[in-house]
C-alpha cells in the first residue's frame, strides 16, 4: 500500500485525511514521474481512470447509495453520494491537479462555494472585500452583516494599503476577486495575501477566480489560501450546468469545506460532475480563442473613442500587474456610452450578442451589469462604488470575430452611439460628442 504522504511534482502531497481514511480527491499522477511534466494544455485533456472496461470517458455513477459489505457499514469507498461519488471524486482529483492543489472540492454552484467558504466565520467576525463585487457576492455578504454578526469592510482592494489600513487580529477572511465584475480592476493578490497573513496568521485569503480560469491564473500559487470559482462559466463553456469548485492547499482546511459540503448535501450530481470533466477538456482552446476574439473587440471599441476596460490593452491603468500574475487577459470587458439609454439601445439592437447573465459560454453575451447581474446592490451603494450605470459589459465567445464586430458595429449605429461618414463610422467622445474619425 502506497504511503500516506508521497513526492508528487515536486510537493508534498498528503492521501489521508486527519483520521487516516483515504483521501479520493487527491492529485491524480498523470504527469511522468521522471521527465518533463506535461503541460496545463495537456493536463486539462489527459485523465487516467480504473474503470473495470477501461471506458474513455469516465462512467457516470447515477447511484445515490452504494452496498455494504458488513452489518455495521463501512467496507467501502462510497456508501451515500451526498458524502462521495465515483464521478465526482475523478472530476475533484482532475481540477486538483490543474490548479496545482491539495485537495479540489465541487459544490452545485460558485455561490454555494462562497456559501460553504463562509460557514467558516463566527458572529464578530470581520470580512474585508471589495468595492466592486459580483452582486451575488455581494448579497450574501449583505445578509451575513445582518443577520449573523459578521463584520464586512468594502473597501479599494486595487490599493493593498487600502486592505492594509482596514487589518485586525478580528480579520478572519479576506475576499478578492481580480479582474473585478464589471469594473474590471485588478487586485494585486500576492501583495494583499503577505499583508493578511503577517497582520493575522489564522486570517484566510479567498479569492474567486471566476473570470480566468485555472486556464490563465493559479492564486494558490500567489498567497491565496482558498481559490473557487463557478464552474458554470469557463470550466464548463456551454452553459448547460452549474457548479461551483474550490481548492486548498491545507489538509485541515479542506476538512473543514468538506465537512460543510457533507452536511449540508450541496455536492456536485454524478451527471453535472461528467459535464463538467468533459467541459474541462477543452477549456484551452476555447479560452485561446476567446481571449483573441476578445483581444480585438477591445481595439475596436477604443479605436472609436469608448472608454474600455480590458486587461489586454495597454491603456489599462494596471496593465503590468495583471500580466505580473496572469497569463492571459481573459475574455471579458466592459466600455461605457455616457448615456444610458444609449447603452440600453446597444444591448437590445445587438443579434449575435445574447442579452443574458454570466459568462464564459462559447456563444458572445451581452448586458448592463446595473440593470441586471449587480440589479441587487441598491442605485446608492452603485454609485458609492463608483460604478457607472451605461457600463456595458460583452462577455466573448468563439464565434467568428468579424462577425461579432459587424454585428456590434450594427448595434452601435442603431443606437446613435456613432456618426455614420462615407469612410465608415466616427465616435462621440463621452465629453463634447465629437472625437476623431478612427
């Protein structure tokens, strides 16, 4: 029998729990023991699997109870699929893996992640979290402050002085997310996790990765404790399930979510596990395509005078962060009209772009984050935070960028958000309505 703790890609990794049971959701070895460790691109696609027929895609377990082998239980690996399943242990030793982890966990949606994360605070706690939140987010934290005694600090997480400024020995958590939705601002995770864990070592970093993917950004690696994500969006990329997926790199840590998954039953189905491992295999190539789609967009809007938020352009105020710690720029953004009714104008003309929430999917959407996703953070607090109610935010697919481009380019004109010339189109400038002929 394998010992409890072997050397797997230059860690430690442990395969017990803290009561010596087997640990399933452990990284699986599909990279060589000697040699040149396969690449994210290749991870992603390779999976190993003991399946009695050697199935090429792992079998879905559509069991909820599993037999026994004695009286008293036990004698077996699973017994209760709220407490494990086959097909969900193959998908969490998958993801552990890609995100370079301990320990990966799934859950029935990106909110129920952050559900389960915060079951780990206690009625005076303080939380510290950002100005600009994902509204979901933001709704749960909302109803903690309220209703559980926990104590959140919104505040500039772009400027760890900012997190720095706001640190006690009462901080138990602090939450980031980079990009940011829909401002698209960038948090500098190493910097904020060195201070949170020098000012309060038992303090946890979480940081939801949502918007990048294992694909382009690994915060364990950055000082984070905790990474999650939904893996509705890019994981899956079609949009045809949810979930929700956490990593650690502490044992004792993962207990505890697990833990909270096992108690509360919000695992992740054996069928949405399957989508899932089958969603993941080709998260690379549609993020390759995605971001370059993306990429272009971007261009065109501020080549006719939109202000833009995407971390590929240069013109992004923290550029050289992002690239300090991603490897892509991801495949959302978000540009402002300075007329809202302008910005309504564009959303409802559009055709290729799907007015929809999220993101991530293979098919361009389109929506007013105010009027929609962040609808739930009252018209006072959006403007606390400084977040325009034109913005516009274009979530890329992989259609063909042309096509994307002319259609957007279409709903511009009908909008009246650009002057139609004999050359081609002309932007307005947010200021004085004109701007120079792109």
């Amino acid at each position: 029998m394998a010992s409890s703790l072997e050397k797997l890609k230059g860690k430690m990794v442990q395969t017990t729990d803290l009561d010596g049971h087997d640990l399933p959701p452990s990284p699986a070895p599909s990279s060589p023991r000697n040699g040149r460790r396969y690449a994210l691109a290749t991870e992603l696609v390779y999976t190993e699997s003991n399946d009695q027929y050697n199935a090429s895609s792992v079998p879905i377990y559509q069991s909820a109870t599993f037999k026994q082998t004695s009286a008293s239980g036990g004698g077996g690996e699973y017994d209760y699929t709220r407490s494990g399943n086959p097909t969900r242990t193959h998908l969490e030793r998958h993801l552990a893996k890609i995100m370079n982890a301990q320990r990966a966990l799934v859950v029935s949606s990106g909110m129920a992640c952050l559900d389960v994360i915060t079951r780990l605070l206690r009625p005076g706690d303080e939380v510290i979290t950002g100005d600009d939140l994902y509204g979901g987010s933001n709704r749960l934290l909302k109803y903690l402050s309220t209703n559980g005694g926990i104590i959140v600090h919104h505040v500039d997480t772009t400027d760890p002085e900012c997190v720095k400024a706001v640190l006690s020995d009462k901080t138990a958590m602090v939450l980031l997310e980079t990009p940011t939705n829909p401002l698209i601002k960038v948090v500098d995770i190493p910097t904020i996790a060195a201070y949170t864990h020098e000012r309060n070592a038992n303090a946890i970093v979480s940081v939801d990765n949502t918007m990048l993917s294992p694909m382009l950004l690994n915060p364990l690696e950055l000082g984070a404790d905790i990474v999650y994500e939904s893996g509705t969006k890019y994981l899956s990329g079609h949009h045809d399930l949810m979930a929700g997926v956490m990593a650690v790199n502490d044992i004792a840590l993962g207990e505890k979510l697990y833990f909270t998954i096992n108690a509360s039953g919000c695992g992740l189905s054996p069928f949405d596990s399957w989508l899932l491992l089958r969603g993941i295999k080709t998260l690379g190539v549609r993020m390759e395509k995605q971001q370059a789609n993306a990429q272009r967009i971007a261009e065109f809007l501020e080549q006719h005078g939109f202000k833009v938020r995407y971390p590929g352009l240069k013109s992004h105020p923290q550029y050289k962060l992002h690239w300090s710690m991603a490897r892509g720029a991801g495949a959302v953004l978000s540009f402002e009209t300075g007329d809202t009714t302008i910005s309504e104008r564009i959303v409802e003309s559009a055709r290729l772009w799907a007015i929809s929430v999220s993101f991530g999917c293979v098919n361009s959407l389109i929506s007013m984050p105010c009027r929609m996703s962040h609808a739930s953070i009252d018209p006072q607090t959006r403007a606390e935070r400084q977040m325009p109610e034109d913005i516009i935010r274009l979530c890329v697919g992989i259609e063909d960028p042309e096509d994307l481009i002319d259609d957007l380019q279409r709903a511009l004109v009908q909008a009246g958000a650009v002057k139609v010339t004999l050359n081609g189109i002309e932007g307005l400038t947010l200021a004085d309505g004109e701007a120079p002929a792109a």
